[in-house]
C-alpha cells in the first residue's frame, strides 16, 4: 500500500509503500460513498486488522504475485467490530 498524502503541482503524492501482512480480499461491486458523499462503484474490498493508516486515495495492490495482482485507489476505510472476530478495517477500493 502506497499511502496518499496530498496534491502537488505535478499530481498526487504518495510515500513509500507500506506492507500489509494479512489481509482478507474480497472481489465484489458494491456501491460505496466516497470522503465528499458521492456514491461510487467499489470492485474489490480488503480486510485487515487496524494498524496501518491509509487515506482515501492511496494505491492498494491485491493478490500480489499472483496472476490476479491488480492496483487500485482506495475509495474509503471503515472500522468495523464483530463479536467473534473483534477489530479490523474494511477498505473499499476502485
């Protein structure tokens, strides 16, 4: 995951990627609100603990190599509890 920081004069920003160590993807379309409200078509969701800190608009690669690897922008982060499970993220991604 390569978080997203902001805007410069020659385009989006990112830092240096950040690995993920588990993560649960789940291929699926969903309509999703993105941070300004507008509902946007969502293709993959990742599953993760809560630990790393990723903003809307940062590159998420799934399925890394594997013949399904992709790179999509992540649309929004939900936390989420769950009695047997406990804590974890949800996020939507393009």
């Amino acid at each position: 995951m390569k978080p997203f920081t902001g805007t410069g004069p020659r385009g989006p920003i990112y830092t240096d990627p950040v690995p993920v160590k588990r993560s649960q993807v789940e291929q699926k379309t969903r309509l999703v609100r993105d941070k300004d409200g507008r509902e946007v078509v969502s293709s993959t969701t990742v599953y993760l603990e809560p630990g790393p800190h990723a903003d809307p608009g940062s590159i998420v690669t799934v399925h890394t190599g594997k013949p399904a690897e992709r790179t999509a922008k992540l649309i929004t982060t939900e936390y989420m509890q769950h009695p047997q499970v406990g804590e974890y993220l949800a996020w939507r991604l393009e």
